[in-house]
C-alpha cells in the first residue's frame, strides 16, 4: 500500500516540483513562445551587422518555428533561401553546443564566422569562442550532428 502511495501521489508531485522539461526542437524556440531568435530578424545579422526584433507583420513558419522579420524583403530573402540565413545549431547557443548542452541565447550575442552566424547565451561563451574557434565548431558540429541523430 505504502508503495501504491509513492507511486501514484508522490511521484508525479515530485515530477511537478521539478519544472517543466524541455523536448529537443530543432529550431530553439522553447523560451521564446514558438518564436525562432526570439523575435529578431535573422537577416539582419547579414545585412546590417545588428541584431533587429522582428514585426509581427512580417512572419515566416519554418522548421518547426514562426521567424520574424523587420521587413518584408527580410522575410522574403529568408523564405527563398532559409539554410543561408537560419543560425548554426538551430538558434541555440554555440558555446554550449560545443560542451553537448542544449541552451538558450541572448540574441544580441552573436559572431558571424565564414558567413554563417553563430549565436550565444551570454557575452562569455561569445569570448571563449575567441581562441581555439575550429575546434570549438567542430565540438559543436559533433554534438549537434548527435542531437539531430546523424
């Protein structure tokens, strides 16, 4: 009886207790209510060096994900050639990819590396991405490969 009881009233309080878990998405969009980058358009970050927050009016579902833009070119060159634009490692953080974590980012962390942008969750993992930078995308490459179960 003592068992049914941990069984069917505690166990699921503890599960409660310990917050909610977070599937794998292969666009990270889990902190930011479905939205990809948290809003911000991913275009910008080739044409104008900036993160920009995205509009409402200019929205894209792709991969899982709705991909706001500043702009209705924005959200038409994204749409005509999504892998060009779209983050390395879905959107989630660089710099915790290369250790095997999945987390979310800051999207005003960013570096561009051979035209491909790379996002972090905070200004230290965008700083020890400094040295050592193709074996960090390599480590990441590798978890990343694994999360996507190639």
């Amino acid at each position: 009886m003592f068992r049914v009881f941990l069984i069917v009233i505690l166990f699921p309080l503890l599960v409660m207790a310990a917050g909610p878990v977070v599937a794998f998405e292969q666009t990270n969009k889990s902190y930011f209510g479905g939205l990809a980058l948290g809003g911000y358009d991913a275009v910008a970050y080739f044409t104008k060096a900036r993160a920009m927050k995205g509009m409402d009016a200019h929205t894209l579902e792709w991969n899982g994900a709705r991909w706001l833009f500043s702009s209705a070119a924005n959200r038409e060159r994204f749409a005509a050639n999504p892998e060009t634009f779209a983050p390395q490692y879905g959107g989630y953080c660089s710099n915790q990819m290369s250790l095997g974590n999945l987390s979310d980012i800051d999207p005003h962390v960013w570096r561009m590396i051979d035209n491909k942008l790379y996002l972090f969750g905070h200004q230290e993992g965008r700083v020890r991405w400094a040295d050592e930078v193709d074996q960090k995308i390599n480590a990441a490459d590798g978890h990343w490969s694994r999360y996507l179960g190639h």
